[in-house]
C-alpha cells in the first residue's frame, strides 16, 4: 500500500500554515529572491512550482485559482505577464534553493528561495571585509598610528 509523505507542518496551524505559504508565494513573485528557513523554503517551493506550471496554460480558470491562493493582484498579474513568459518552454525546476549559514539567534537552517531565470549569479556571496580588530578598538597603538596618517607618523 502506497503510503503519502506527509507536508511539513512548521509549528503552525493548518490556516495559520496556508498563510504563510500564501504570503512567502507572494513574496517570492513579486522579489524573485526571498530569505528563509529551510523548512519553508521547501514548502514555498512546493506551492510556487505548482502554481507556475498552472500559470502557463494561461486560462482565466487557471488566473482565478491562483488569485484564489495568493489574494494579492499584483502577484497574479507579475505571474501571468512577467514569470511565464521567461520560464514557458521549461518543464518543471522554477525555483532554486540554496542553503546559508544558520541564523544567529536561533541557529535555524535559513536558505535563499529564488526563481531560477530571474538569479544574476547564483552562488555569488557578498563580500565582507574584515577589519583589523586593534584599529577597531580605541585606544590601541595601531589605531593611533593609522588615525594620524603617513605624514604624522613620519615626524
């Protein structure tokens, strides 16, 4: 007997939990790239690939069952005109998933939930540069030295 999988159930309940998917899909149409747990981008995944591959046949049934879930017009419109005429000829895989660093108050999974022709660079992580903690604190020899500059310094 074939047994179903269950869907994550995110500590919520079943409205509180269609909400959220409800809102993170919006989102996710509208921004094209939104940051969240895991657990929820794997879920909105679920939901926008499905909306999506009901958004290319373009019917105005197929335009009010998606309004239906998302209640928000802007959404819907930015899926039918803009979404679906980049992704028509691809069969399935809209979104991406990439996982990032655990959050820090909580230490929960967080990932980037993006639509897959709409990434610049998928893997592109900024750039932080990294100060040297003795000109950071006040008071330091080396913070001195470099608050007064070359010319200071030389006398």
């Amino acid at each position: 007997m074939r047994k179903v999988k269950p869907a994550r159930k995110l500590g919520r309940t079943a409205a509180h939990r269609k909400a959220t998917l409800s809102n993170l899909s919006t989102q996710l149409l509208l921004h094209k790239r939104i940051e969240t747990t895991e657990a929820k981008a794997k879920e909105t995944r679920k939901v926008v690939e499905k909306m999506i591959t009901k958004a290319r046949k373009g019917t105005l049934h197929a335009q009010r069952e998606i309004f239906s879930v998302l209640r928000d017009k802007e959404a819907v419109r930015a899926l039918f005109e803009e979404i679906v005429g980049r992704v028509g000829d691809r069969n399935g895989g809209y979104t991406r998933i990439i996982k990032l660093v655990p959050r820090f108050g909580d230490a929960a999974k967080m990932a980037v939930i993006e639509l897959v022709d709409y990434a610049e660079a998928p893997s592109a992580k900024p750039t932080t540069i990294k100060q040297d903690r003795s000109k950071r604190v006040k008071g330091s020899k080396k913070a001195e030295e470099s608050s007064k500059g070359p010319e200071e310094s030389a006398e």
